[in-house]
C-alpha cells in the first residue's frame, strides 16, 4: 500500500524485483483509506526490492516502509514474504 500525502497522484505503480524491474504494475485507489494499492501473488521465503513510480515517471520509496541498497547503491523498499 502507498499513502497519498500531499498532492493527490494520477497513476501510482509498482515495479520491482519479483520480475527482474521489467513490468509497472498498475496499482489501485481505495477513497475510503486514502491509500493506492495492488495484490500480488509472489514466491515465499523471497526477499524483493520496488519502488513505486507516481504520475509515470517519478521513482520513489515510501517512507514508512522498510528501505533496503540494491548491488548498485540504489535505496528501494522490500518486503520478505514468511
């Protein structure tokens, strides 16, 4: 889930590790939580890197999640499945 702060975006999506950063995955918004979110089907016992990307082209981490460097120094969020 990603928060919308701030000014409201246009197109929230998500794009990551758990398909080599090749797919943007449309994310959805939910009004009543004030939130854009996306369900996803993902392997257990995997750690996975993302970012979401705002209005097309602005790549951002969301803060209030756990933040992780890539090989390359790049900061994204991730998540381990259990």
């Amino acid at each position: 889930m990603f928060p919308n702060r701030g000014p409201r975006f246009n197109r929230v999506q998500l794009c990551g590790s758990f398909d080599n950063w090749s797919v943007r995955h449309e994310m959805n918004f939910d009004h009543f939580t004030n939130q854009w979110f996306i369900l996803m089907h993902l392997e257990p016992e995997k750690e996975y890197l993302f970012k979401y990307i705002t209005n097309e082209n602005n790549w951002v981490v969301n803060e209030e999640e756990p933040k992780k460097k890539d090989s390359g120094g790049n900061i994204n969020n991730f998540f381990k499945i259990s």
